[in-house]
C-alpha cells in the first residue's frame, strides 16, 4: 500500500480515487454491521443462557430442598454454572471495544490550503481517507474477531453443559449406588 507521501506525490485519477474510497467505505460499513450482527448475537444468546441456569440452579435448589445435597444437586448446579459461565463470555463480546469510523474527522478538512483550495485537493483528501480507513478496518476487523471468539467460547460452554449434566447423574448415580 503507498505511503502518504507517495500518495502527495502522485498524480491522482479522481474517478479511481473516488471508487477506492468507496469500496473502503463499504468494506468498513460491512465490518461494522457484522458488529451489530455479533452484539445482537451474543445478547440473545445471554438472555438464553441466563435462563437456562436459572432453571437449572431452581431445578437444583428444588431437590436440595427436599432432599439435601444428594447426588442428583450437583449435576444441575455444575451444569448451570457453565451456563452462567457461557453467558459472561457473551458479556465480554457486548463490551465495548474499537471500531473505525466511517466517516473522517472535521480537523483533516478545516485546514487552510483544504478547505480554501479548488477542485483537485478533493481527489488528494479522498485518497487520504481511503488511506486511513485501511488502519480503521484492520482495527474494527481484530475487534470483531475478539467478539466473535467469545461467542464461540459461549456456545461451546452452552454445547456441553447436558452432556455434563449427563455425565455427572451417571458417575454420581453409580458412585452411591
């Protein structure tokens, strides 16, 4: 990718500036909405999971209630701890991190020499911006990947909460038995 020198220094199309700083724009606004799309994600998946243990601790409190702490408390309460522990992960993927900005900032165009200037400093401005939307796509992308490898922690936790449910009826049904 040039550098902003290189940039100052060519001699700009300004069609070709104006597609490339369109194309940028729209792959930030992609970048963006899958934001939107990971964080709607994550809070329905949290008011899930939230649920879910709920009921699972109710299930178990039910029972230690009645019964005392038996073999059969444990696996609902192990198992709603992995979905609390599945819905903090969804938490931490809703916190908020650093994402671009699609669009720039009033101080790069209130300059003399580019607000005053005529036609052709639009074409160098543009090329600016598409410039500096790479940075903000690279950040936005890495935050992204972060919200999404936090989803998949979650899901995973949610995944194999019955199987340990499961597993812990059957080892502790045969463990006092």
């Amino acid at each position: 990718m040039m550098t902003l020198e290189e940039i100052r220094q060519s001699k700009l199309n300004a069609v070709v500036v104006r597609e490339a700083h369109d194309q940028a724009a729209k792959r930030l606004g992609d970048i963006l909405d899958t934001k939107k799309m990971y964080e709607q994600k994550a809070f329905t998946l949290f008011n899930g999971y939230l649920t879910l243990s709920l009921a699972l601790f109710g299930i178990g409190g039910a029972i230690y209630k009645d019964q005392g702490l038996t073999h059969l408390v444990v696996p609902f309460w192990v198992a709603g701890a992995l979905f609390v522990a599945g819905a903090i992960c969804f938490v931490s993927a809703l916190i908020d991190v650093k994402y671009g900005a699609l669009a720039s900032s009033p101080d790069m165009w209130l300059n003399k020499g580019t607000i005053d200037s005529d036609d052709s400093m639009l074409s160098l401005m543009l090329a600016y911006i598409t410039y500096y939307h790479q940075e903000r796509i690279d950040v936005s992308t890495a935050s992204n990947e972060k919200k999404a490898h936090q989803i998949r922690r979650g899901i995973f936790l949610g995944v194999i909460a019955p199987f340990v449910l499961l597993a812990l009826f059957i080892v502790l049904s045969k463990a006092t038995s």
